[in-house]
C-alpha cells in the first residue's frame, strides 16, 4: 500500500519509486482501431470498449492512441473508453492536402464527441490528454463548445512558449527534413523520440512509436504536422483558461525536457479549478516512463468523479 501523496502549496509528489517502475516495461499495442469517422474528407481511426461513464482518451505529438492503449484496457471494467488517433497520425488518414493544425484537430475533436453522443448534456466525458491533446481538447472546450465531466491533463502543450529545439529546427526547415533519404529520417525520428524518456525506451517501444512516421507517406506526414505546429492556437486559448468550468487535474513529469515541469504550476494556476500532481523521475513519455504510477493516478482521480 502507498502512503498517501504529500501535500505542498497545492502541489503534490506521486508516491515514492517503485521496483515496478525502475525498469521499462513492455507496452500493450493489442487495441485495434476498428471504427472509422468521416470529417471533412478526413477518416478518423478510432474505437470504444468497456462499460460504465464515458472516457476520452487524447494522444499528442509524434504519438498516437498506441500510449494509451494499456490504461484504456485497465480502466474498461469502470469506464467505456474511447481510443482514436488524430488525422495524420497513428491509423487514420494522412492525406497531404489535409491540414493537421491544432486548430482543425480542436473542431474535429467536439465533433467527434457529438458523434458519439457525448456533446454536451448528453452524457459528458471524462478527457485524458497527453501533449497535444492538452491543446486540442482545451480548445475543443473553450471554442466549440464540448463539455466534460473532468480533464487530466498530462504534460501538455497548453502554455507557450513549446516545441523542443529539435522540433523548433524541423518546423522552420520542414522542407529540406522531408527530403532526407529513408534511413537518415529513420535515424533522426528515432533520436528524436528518444530523447522524450527519461528512463529510456525498450527497442520494441521505439519501433512502435516511430512506425508510423516511416514509409514515403510516413515520413511526410511526419514533417508536415511538426511544419503545421504553432504557437497562436495555444496563444488564442490561453487568456480563456479562467472560463473552463470542470474539475481539472494536471499531471506532470519532473524530468520532462520536452515541456518543462514548471508549465505544471503555471497551467493549475490558469484554470478556476485544477490542482496539480507531479510524478519523479518520469520524462515526457511517463506512459513508458512510470505505467505503475501513471495507472494509479488516473485512476484515483477518475473513481473519485464517477
């Protein structure tokens, strides 16, 4: 049994490192995206399974539902959960004529809720969101309307300045990344990725994280999201923070180089009613990072508001 997290200043540490947690651990990538959503040309992968309250996962930037495909499983004996992966990313289309832009992604998102009968008033979701979801779902929210039960929000691009150095140097190069040959983009997606664990990624993790982005229409799908980044979708939503009216937890990575650990504070202080729980020694990918922590928050946090 855990001891109860400490309290500081309305920030709390998970609890201590656990053998389970020291060493990574393989990933479940058995969820099948068997359902498809048709959105402005776009097809939308994505699937739903379990019972109880409805549970929205969203996935970030490379990733895909992939991440969350072990929680979604844990979670499906209290929850009906709901897996689906971003047009550009992961199993739905990638189309190059299709914009991937923050902005596109919010206004798919409060759709595809309506869709599965989950908009407003009838039958609110709880959301969990990791990177980007963190912007697409907040905008989702704030601009078009969805509603939800309650929003973990988990390292998240919500607050600017955000993007690593890398991805800072791929977006205002995208072209001349896009024509690299095969092996030396393999090469440097794999890097990349990397460098989002702390404690490192087993091999058969990296290779599922960047099979995606391989391949001709992989690989240009790849530099065509990073190109499509920017920073006014989160600067439009940021001033609207003080309007979300659900209970919002902020979970976040002490050693995550890629959004730093002090958006944490800065993010729970903008929204009227968030806290925030800080998990040790996990970088960007605390999926990976810290599943036995990770598991165990999410579902304090959701049983509490079921």
């Amino acid at each position: 049994m855990w001891e109860p997290a400490r309290t500081l200043r309305g920030m709390t540490d998970s609890p201590p490192v656990r053998d389970d947690d020291a060493t990574p651990v393989g990933h479940d990538d058995t969820v099948v995206l068997d359902r498809r959503f048709s959105w402005r040309g776009r097809d939308v992968a994505w699937t739903a399974f379990g019972s109880g309250p409805p549970l929205v996962f969203c996935h970030g930037t490379p990733w895909s539902s992939w991440l969350w495909a072990p929680y979604a499983r844990a979670l499906a004996g209290e929850f009906t959960v709901h897996l689906w992966d971003m047009p550009g990313y992961g199993a739905s289309s990638k189309d190059p004529a299709h914009d991937v832009d923050l902005g596109v992604q919010g206004e798919l998102f409060a759709d595809l809720l309506a869709h599965w009968g989950l908009a407003r008033g009838t039958g609110q979701p709880h959301v969990v969101a990791h990177d980007y979801g963190g912007a697409v779902s907040l905008r989702a929210a704030l601009l078009h309307g969805a509603a939800y039960a309650s929003l973990c929000l988990v390292d998240v691009v919500a607050l600017r300045p955000w993007g690593s150095p890398f991805f800072s140097l791929v977006r205002d190069n995208a072209p001349v990344f896009a024509s690299s040959p095969p092996a030396v983009h393999r090469g440097s997606l794999e890097a990349y990725v990397a460098t989002a664990s702390h404690r490192g990624l087993r091999p058969d993790d990296l290779a599922a994280l960047v099979a995606p982005w391989t391949g001709e229409q992989g690989q240009a799908a790849f530099y065509r999201q990073i190109a499509q980044a920017d920073e006014r979708y989160t600067a439009e939503v940021e001033p609207l923070l003080g309007r979300l009216d659900v209970p919002a937890r902020v979970l976040w990575g002490t050693q995550d180089t890629w959004i730093p650990v002090d958006r944490a504070a800065r993010l729970a202080a903008a929204l009227p009613d968030a806290d925030v729980r800080l998990v040790p020694g996990a970088g960007h990918l605390i999926q990976l990072d810290a599943p036995v922590r990770l598991a165990t928050e999410l579902h304090a946090w959701l049983a509490a508001r079921r």
